[in-house]
C-alpha cells in the first residue's frame, strides 16, 4: 500500500531539508532550488509553503521558539504555583526543553549567524519578545498580588527579566562555543564549570535583587547545569 504525502508532510519536509542545507552551506549560499532539487518538488510547491528563503527560516526558527513560548504561557495559566515557583518552573522546564532540542537549537543558531542575517535576527527577537512578555508579565502580576514579587512597572520588569535570561543564554552559549573551538582554550572541564557555575550564581543574585527576593529564591544553577553536563 503506498502511503501518500499530505501537504503538512510536505512543509515539513521543506521545513527540514532548508535548514540541513543551510546549516551545511550556510544561509548565503544555499538556494531555493537546492531545497527543491533535493526533495524533487517542483517550485511551485516551494512556493506554496513559502514566500521566500527568508520566510523559510524565519518559520524554522518561529516554530521552535513557539514550543518554548508555550511552555511558559502554560505555566503562566497554572493556579498552583506561586509568582516565583513559576518563573523557577520556567526555567527549569525551558532549560530542559532547550537541553533535549540542543542539537536543532545549534543548527538553527549557526543558520542565523553573520552579519549579513543581522536584519532577520531582530525581526525574530522582536516577534518572540512581544509573545514572551505579556507571559512574563503575567507571572509578575500573579506574584505582586500575593505579595512575593515588588515592583511599579510589572511590564518593565517582564521585560527587564527576559533580557536577563536570554543575556545568560547567549554568555554560556559563548562561553562554550569558545572553548569548542578555540584551540589555544587551556581550559579544563572543572575550570569551565567553575565559570559557569560564577556566571550562574552572579545571574541568580542579580535575577534575586530586581524582583525584590532573597538570595536563593531564583533556582539557576541546576536546571542550567543539568541542561548543559546532563
């Protein structure tokens, strides 16, 4: 029996094989009919999915940065945490999502990379910010109303906690990027830990002290070191 492709199989095909050639040739140099060549569609088909390369990657990042969102917004929606067990819940479940999708993760980073895909990378940060905040906001609301979480702007401080999380995901990410790949990196696996381990505990300390928490009452470091030496 043979088994027929439906148009969701297609735009998932479309949707993988782009992302493996231009991770392989970079963003530049792969073309629409390199995807089409490999997949052996017509560019019709392409088109039908996907209004350009551009709009190709951009769905390739969208769709895995939503599947992250979701996991706040549910957490955002649940009625037994308290303000700061839900961000603490966020983090740890978006770290483990992150830790599992790891290689996917990289191969979509390394498509965006250099200068040249600077524009698209801000239209993307600018789209995931503006779903992520009002999440945030509303787990800072939750937490300003049973009294655990202090603060005059509740969106600003959305804001302000976004930037810090997405700030120490970049630093780790170039922290261990760099010592994958710069040979003359004498580091050893524990004094990279201990880097990390000071980068996190500075993060926790700083995430603490905006929300008006005491120290220890942010989690980083084991969700963070699980996703990262799991």
């Amino acid at each position: 029996m043979v088994t027929r492709k439906t148009g969701s199989d297609t735009k998932q095909e479309i949707l993988q094989t782009g992302l493996r050639l231009i991770q392989e040739k970079g963003y530049d140099s792969t073309t629409i009919k390199d995807i089409i060549n490999q997949l052996d569609i017509s560019k019709g088909a392409f088109y039908h999915y996907f209004d350009s390369k551009e709009d190709l990657i951009e769905e390739i990042a969208i769709n895995y940065s939503r599947k992250a969102l979701s996991i706040i917004k549910e957490i955002a929606a649940r009625e037994d945490l308290s303000g700061v067990e839900k961000i603490n819940q966020v983090i740890q479940a978006v770290s483990e999502f992150k830790g599992d999708k790891q290689e996917k993760r990289q191969k979509i980073k390394s498509a965006f990379s250099g200068d040249q895909n600077l524009k698209l990378q801000k239209k993307l940060n600018h789209k995931i910010k503006r779903e992520a905040i009002p999440a945030f906001q509303e787990i800072i609301e939750e937490g300003q109303k049973e009294g655990s979480i202090t603060t005059e702007n509740s969106r600003e401080m959305a804001e302000l906690l976004l930037f810090l999380i997405r700030s120490l995901n970049s630093s780790l990410d170039e922290l261990i990027a760099e010592q994958d790949y710069d040979e003359s990196s004498d580091l050893s696996k524990y004094e990279l830990m201990s880097r990390i381990e000071e980068k996190i505990v500075f993060y926790e300390k700083i995430m603490a002290k905006v929300l008006n928490l005491k120290t220890g009452e942010i989690v980083l470091k084991e969700p963070y070191f699980n996703r990262y030496f799991k």
